[in-house]
C-alpha cells in the first residue's frame, strides 16, 4: 500500500509514562514497509505540538497546496496542542491523524479510534477522503484568549481530578504497565472530598439557569472523560452540538449511585444532574476552581467562557 500524501509526524516521547517511543519505532517501521514517506518531529516541551502544527499549517496556507497529514502519536494533551496549532490559522487545510498513547484516549473512544498502534495506523491507510469532525471553541472573556478542543472542557470535580492525577507518580507508574486510567481513579477519592460546591451561571439560548452548588461542569464535545468514563452517551463529534452536564454536590452515598448510573446512562434522570444540548452558551464561576482542558491543567481561577462549535479535517476511517 502506497499513500500519495505524506506524513508530517508529531511525537510525544512522554506520553503514557514513555511507551510512546517505542509505539513510534513500530509505526515508523511499518511507514517504511509501505514506502510512505514521513518527517519525524519530537516534540521537546509543553506548547511545542502546537508550535509545530501552526508552522505546518502556515507552510500550506493556499487553496492550491497540497498538504502532507499531520499524523500525532501522543495522548489527549498532544492532540489537544497539534489542534490549536491548526485552529489557529484561518481555513488550514491539513488534514489531523491520531495514533493514541496517552493514559486517557478518550478521544480515540469519542472518535471511533482503537488504541490498538497498528490498527489505528490501518484506520488511517484505509481512509481515502477527510473526515470533518466538530470540535468545542472556548473564547475566554477574562483573558481574550481563543481556545479549541477535541474533547471536553471541565470546571470543579473533573478538573479537580485531572489536577491531582497529572501530579500523581501513580500515573507515571500506572502507565508503564497500560493502566493509565486506574489513576484517575486512584485521584477520584481525594477530588471527591476536596472539591467544595461552587455557584455558577449557564447562558444559552437566551436563558440563563443558576446553580448554587455546582460539583460537577463539564462541556463535552463526545461522550467519554476521565480515561473513559461515559459522561453522557448521546454526545458526537458529529452533532454539530456541544453538551453541557452540571451536576450538583450531593454526599458520598448519592454521588456513588450517581457515578454507577452513568455507566447506564440513567444519572440524567436524577435531580442533581443538569443537560444542555446546544451550539452555544456561556459559563461563568464566581469563585477560582480548578479547570482542565482536554485533561490539561487550567489554573485555578474564576471562569467566564463562551463555547460555541467548529469543525476540523482529520484523515481516518472510524471503527462502527
């Protein structure tokens, strides 16, 4: 097999404890067997994903120019940078692959992806045309500052846990052996009962609802967060919406039925759970919390966002 466009390569060697580097040899030798050219970048230190994708996407800024693949080999947090590199430029036109070697690969869920190396590169030899999928824009009215994301953008618990678990040598351990994921449970627990309820403020379709406890504000672009967790089955990268899930403090014994019922998709019908499905809306915080961003660290501040959808171009075929 023979692809006609090449590969401009992004390498996270400190994704999932490390293990990316080896996943990068096996996917470069496979590259080689099937004459398909590539040009490896390494990335060197947070920021550096999304340097390396604006630059790309600057380089072949033209209706006429024919751009390789950026082809990610990384976790959520890498594709989260090589995104907004590409977002960034006005009409890019390079197509996104993924190969996914994080800890949490919600995305790859999301998306339809396996977390499997070569078959998620065959995902990628077999696609024959892009693939537009949505992705979440956030406007920061406090900062003026554009952001995008693949996956979902948190405030309070999850970011919480996302906090405590990028901190965590746990997780570079966890990792080492494939089970990245059993330290966001590990940091679940101390989330749990450090994170205070919060008042916060939804505008959206020119309503505004206020809750006074907020535990739980979460703005998903699919259905997965926390290293596969099914916050809400019914969210699509091809929807065109984003959903919005709040849900409010409750003691240990609710939120564990809580947490049970997500897994069948029956918390929503319980009272402390809040859905909004919509294009846009607005969210503001009152109080600092922590936030995450496709599982990277916001700072723990007061929030006063805008979400709105976009889309972006990715080159696979996705799993049924």
């Amino acid at each position: 097999m023979t692809l006609q466009r090449p590969f401009y390569v992004i390498i996270n060697n400190f994704a999932g404890g490390g293990r990316t580097r080896q996943t990068w040899l096996e996917i470069a030798t496979s590259l080689r067997q099937r004459n398909i050219d590539y040009t490896a970048n390494f990335t060197q230190a947070p920021g550096h994903a999304t340097e390396l994708a604006h630059d790309l996407a600057l380089k072949y800024n033209s209706p006429t120019a024919t751009p390789p693949i950026l082809l990610v080999l990384g976790g959520d947090g890498t594709l989260h940078e090589a995104l907004n590199g590409l977002q960034q430029v006005d009409h890019n036109t390079v197509p996104l692959a993924y190969i996914p070697c994080g800890s949490g690969n919600d995305f790859a869920r999301g998306a339809g992806i396996t977390t499997d190396p070569q078959k998620a590169l065959q995902q990628i030899l077999v696609a024959k045309r892009p693939l537009i999928l949505d992705v979440g824009r956030c406007d920061d009215r406090q900062t003026q500052t554009t952001s995008y994301f693949s996956n979902n953008i948190g405030i309070g618990f999850d970011a919480n846990v996302v906090h405590i678990t990028n901190r965590s040598v746990t997780k570079k351990y966890l990792n080492k052996y494939h089970a990245g994921s059993l330290a966001y449970l590990f940091s679940l627990v101390k989330a749990f009962f450090s994170q205070k309820p919060f008042p916060v403020t939804v505008t959206t379709n020119g309503k505004q609802y206020q809750f006074k406890r907020g535990f739980v504000v979460t703005t998903t672009n699919h259905p997965y967060f926390g290293g596969g967790v099914p916050l809400l089955a019914s969210a699509s990268v091809y929807s065109h919406h984003l959903d919005l899930v709040i849900m409010e403090r409750v003691n240990v014994f609710y939120f564990i039925l809580l947490f049970a019922l997500m897994f069948r998709q029956l918390h929503t019908k319980l009272p402390p759970v809040h859905h909004f499905h919509t294009k846009e809306l607005r969210i503001k915080t009152t109080t600092p919390e922590y936030g995450q961003a496709d599982g990277e660290d916001l700072d723990k501040r007061t929030f006063d966002l805008n979400f709105s959808v976009t889309s972006q171009t990715f080159w696979f075929v996705p799993n049924k």
